[in-house]
C-alpha cells in the first residue's frame, strides 16, 4: 500500500526477550572484564590506550584526497544532489512517491551514520553550504572573516538544530508533508550560508547540525588526521580518541541518543495507549509528544552527567568529567542507530532510489531505477536482523567502555582506578540495558 504522504513507517521488528537477556547479561559480563584487563594494566603502568594513535601513514592517497581536483569532484556532486533535491521539492508532486522525504529523514538523517562509519566525515566534503560558503567567500576576497566564533558557543547551536530535525520529524504532525520539510531546510540553508559567511568555515564545523553529527560518527571510522592534517588509518578506538572535548559536546551526543530512545519509546504499547487513549485528545497528544522528546534527552543528560561526576576522584573537577568522558558515548549512539533503523534504511531506502528515478509520476526512468524491486530481505529473516541488531548494541558498548576506561584512567589516581570508575560502567550498562529493552518494547 502508497501512503499519500511520507516515506511510511518506522517501526522494525521487535527483539525477542531471550535476545535482550542475552544481551543484556553479555553487556554486563564484558562491562566488568574490561574493568579488570583496563585497571590490571594500569595498574602495571602498561599502556591501556590505543597501540598507534598516530595512525599509518597514506601519502599517495593522501595527495589524491587532499588534491583541488578531489575536492572540486565532491563539491560537484554535493551541488549536483543539492540542485535535484530543490528541483523536487518544488516541481514534485506532494505525496509518497516524492524523493524528498526519503532523501531527507532516510538516506540523510539515518544514512549519515553508515556513509561516515565508512568514508570519514562525508557532509564536510559534499555539504551545499560548505561550497556556497566558500564561493561567497572567494568573491568577498582574501582576510579573515568579520567575526570570530565565541569558544564557548561551542556546539550548543548543532544541539539545538539536531532537536529542532528531530522534532520535525518524529513530533510536528505534518512531516510528511512538502511544505514544512522545504520550510525547514531553507532555514538551515540560510543560517548556515549567513553564519559561515560571518563566521568562517568554524561555524560550519560547529554549529552545522549534520556535519557536526557526521564528524563525530567519523571518528569511529578508520581515516583519521594528523595534527599537522595528513591522511592516515587509525583503530576505531584511536581515532575515537582525538576527539577532544568541547562546550555543547554532552548536549549533542545526549540529544542523538535521547531522541532515539524516544523514537523506540514512542512504539512500545505503553505510549501508544497513552497517546491513542480516548481521554487524550489529539491536541494534549501533540503536547506531551513535545514535552517527551524534550524530556528523553534530558533524562539521558542528567544520568549521565550524575554517572560520570560520580566518578570524579582525582585532581579533574568534577564538572569538567562530562564533557571530558562524552566521546565514548558516540559508538553506542552508533550501535544503537544500527539496531533501531537497519531495516527501515534499507527498504525505504531501496524505495527512494527507485522514486527517485522518476520524481515527477510520469513514468520517466532518470537513474534506471524505476522499476527496481524493494526487498523486504530483513523482514523474511528475522532470527538474521535480531542478532545484528544485539549484535551492533554489544559492540557499541564494548567500545564506548573502553574508551571510557582509557579516558577515565587518566585523571583517576591509581588507589581509585577500579573505585573511581564502578558509576561511570554503571552508567553505560545502564544505556546498553536500556537500548535493548526498548528494542524489545517496540
């Protein structure tokens, strides 16, 4: 069945309860066997963190990356992508059969992850801003921009802008619709043009909501940078560990992963009843659905800011722990969008590749994808995407305890390097534990 507007349904199909005891127990088991091996280490003055942070180096292919001609060939592509996606937001017709809306919340919001988990930082090279910003700044000529980014903005305004995409599209009634989805997109578009005209490329690295989201699930990739800015592969963990802390960093990994629970909770039978009840009207409903995604990103802030201070024994502040320790929650937002959208990013996604083909309704074939089939592979094969799924939670929280470990270790003194560092796990098994039962609940 068509739906008249939109790209369907983002339900997938739930964990069965073995999994998510298995899962959970398995998280638990880990959690404390990395406690020990980290700490034993340690406590031998081994070195705990990453073998080669420095990373191998790939001068041949870091000339071609790094080349003008590179550069150039993305920012084509990126324009190219950006003149389709205005010419069908506003030629196309306002219905499912629109490539816009899968362009948007699928292959963007949810594809994001995967492109940048495989190629680096993918919305820095093809971003339309990004070019627009750098044309304007050619023709305005060679200096500095007219303002400077204040250091403590930080990247509260990415945090703010990736709540704001979230509301649009889990919460506003009429996502669904062309007119809200070009309505926000041009703001975006115009606020970052405008800031990184004032601003320079900074803002864009800070305060643009996708490339932010992108850079940061980057740094699980393989292809990192040298201080001096040469290509080189690292370890996930390795490259995880350049990502230093920064003001709005714990506002922004909290929003990711608070506004996925809350695209988990919103499924289970407990919401549901709530929202359809008949004592609810549709008004109340669309309150408490705002009130909810505002509220899940703060639960998650607040246990985990009260986690990591917790933890706080050695000669750092205690509310400098937050920001200090927030990268390693980046691989269990990743685990967690691998779980919760795998299979809605691949059949709406195959869907908007075959739409995309003919983006007028009349049965042209641009791309030849018109008549592709959409496979419903992980929908026959539900043993295959539940293990996946626990499987994908389990390794993002084998990494993100690691990598807390690693960072922890380094401001805990030796007398409280297994102490210091029980809320801190704690607080991890908590958002693994929590993942999975969601997973379930849905």
């Amino acid at each position: 069945m068509i739906l008249t507007h939109g790209v369907g349904g983002r339900q997938d199909l739930p964990l069965p309860l073995e999994y998510v005891i298995a899962g959970a127990v398995l998280a638990l088991l880990v959690s404390f066997g990395l406690l020990v091996l980290t700490t034993r280490r340690a406590a031998e003055g081994q070195v705990v963190g990453p073998r080669n942070p420095r990373g191998w180096p790939l001068p041949r292919l870091g000339r071609v990356v790094d080349s003008p001609a590179w550069t150039a060939l993305w920012r084509v592509v990126g324009l190219l992508i950006f003149a389709y996606f205005v010419l069908v937001a506003f030629a196309g017709t306002d219905n499912a059969l629109n490539p816009i809306f899968g362009m948007t919340y699928v292959w963007l919001w949810v594809g994001i992850v995967p492109f940048s988990l495989l190629f680096g930082p993918v919305w820095k090279a093809i971003s339309p801003a990004r070019t627009i910003v750098a044309g304007l700044t050619w023709l305005r000529g060679p200096g500095d921009p007219p303002f400077r980014l204040p250091e403590r903005l930080g990247y509260w305004p990415a945090a703010f802008a990736l709540l704001a995409f979230a509301w649009l599209e889990l919460v506003y009634p009429d996502n669904n619709y062309l007119g809200p989805v070009r309505l926000w997109l041009a703001v975006y578009l115009a606020v970052m043009i405008l800031g990184g005209v004032l601003f320079g490329e900074e803002f864009l690295e800070r305060c643009d909501p996708f490339e932010v989201y992108s850079s940061m699930v980057a740094k699980l990739s393989v292809w990192g940078r040298t201080q001096a800015g040469n290509l080189v592969v690292r370890t996930p963990l390795g490259n995880l560990d350049t990502l230093r802390p920064a003001p709005g960093m714990v506002a922004v990994v909290s929003v990711l992963f608070g506004t996925i629970v809350y695209d988990s909770y919103r499924e289970s039978p407990p919401w549901l009843q709530l929202v359809q009840s008949p004592e609810i009207s549709g008004g109340t409903a669309y309150l408490i659905s705002n009130l909810a995604l505002i509220s899940f990103p703060l639960l998650v802030a607040g246990f985990y800011c009260v986690g990591t201070m917790l933890t706080g024994v050695g000669d750092v502040p205690r509310r400098a722990l937050p920001a200090e320790l927030a990268p390693s929650i980046v691989p269990i937002i990743v685990g967690y969008v691998v779980a919760h959208y795998l299979s809605y990013f691949w059949e709406s996604g195959l869907a908007t590749l075959r739409n995309a083909s003919d983006p007028f309704g009349n049965g042209s074939d641009w791309f030849g994808t018109a008549d592709m089939p959409v496979s419903y592979f992980f929908a026959f094969h539900a043993t295959l995407l539940a293990v996946i799924k626990v499987a994908a939670v389990i390794i993002g929280h084998v990494l993100g305890v690691w990598s807390a470990h690693i960072r922890a270790l380094q401001v805990l003194p030796k007398k409280h390097l297994v102490s210091g560092q029980v809320p801190l796990l704690l607080t991890m098994v908590g958002f693994t534990v929590g993942g999975l039962y969601l997973l379930f609940a849905a």
